[in-house]
C-alpha cells in the first residue's frame, strides 16, 4: 500500500477555459461558425502530485469531446481503478494554450490539473501565493536535452 500524502499540499484553484478542439478546427476550415464552438469556462484544482487533467463527466459531454481509451487510475490513497478518457480538450490558460487527452470523472464537480498541463504550458506552482506563474512570461521554454 502506497502511504497516503497529504492532499491540500501543492493544491489550489485556477479557472480556465476548454474547448472541443475538433470544433475549433472546423471553425477554422469555416465549416461552422466561431459562436458554434463548444467550450466553457470551469474551476480546476491544480494538484502538482497529479500527472493528468482529468474532467468531470459533465463537462466532457457538454464539449462533446471524443471519447478516448480506457486509462488505469491510481488515487492518492492507493486505489486503483480504470476510468474513460477524453480526446481533443483544448485548455487555454494564462495566455498558454494546448490540446490533451483528459480522465473523465463522472461524478467531479470541478476539473484537476496535473503536472503534464503545467509542463507542457512551462507554469510553476507558486502554493505560497496559490496561483500559477510562468517560469518565462514571454516563451514557453523546452527542456531538450
């Protein structure tokens, strides 16, 4: 058994927004019209011991978001479990913006944001002041080597 962390470290809120990226593409192929674009504005835990972004349930229907793999979950208490996943969640946050696979929570209230959105956007927890800072305001910098 995994020993259980405590779970408010490294935890705040943010909000931010996510779209169906599928939408946004047809949007720009002019196939349907920007006001058609599925996308709405939510609450997200940013939890720097989480690795992926997981969405409640309601909220990847309301997206339509395609549906993904099944992916085997693993809680900070030591359950483990599969969940669904989500294809196409375009995140926009902080000026930063990018597409993910998500976990679907069916019964979540409000959304996770875990390490892989935090590097992939180069954003740093600040828990002190509970918000999110970009490590470069200007560039998002990659690690290559």
């Amino acid at each position: 058994m995994l020993p259980r962390r405590d779970t408010n470290v490294g935890r705040f809120s943010v909000e931010f927004e996510v779209a169906n990226y599928r939408d946004l593409v047809a949007a720009d192929l002019g196939t349907l019209t920007r006001d058609k674009v599925r996308r709405a504005r939510i609450r997200g835990i940013v939890d720097t011991g989480a690795s992926q972004l997981v969405l409640p349930g309601k909220i990847a229907k309301q997206l339509g978001l395609p549906k993904g793999d099944k992916v085997k979950v693993r809680y900070a208490d030591g359950r483990r479990t599969t969940r669904d996943s989500a294809d196409d969640a375009y995140i926009e946050m902080l000026g930063r913006h990018g597409t993910f696979r998500a976990v679907v929570e069916q019964k979540r209230e409000d959304a996770l944001i875990g390490a892989i959105v935090l590097e992939t956007f180069d954003l740093v927890a600040d828990c002190t002041r509970q918000r999110l800072v970009p490590r470069d305001p200007d560039f998002i910098v990659s690690e290559i080597e």
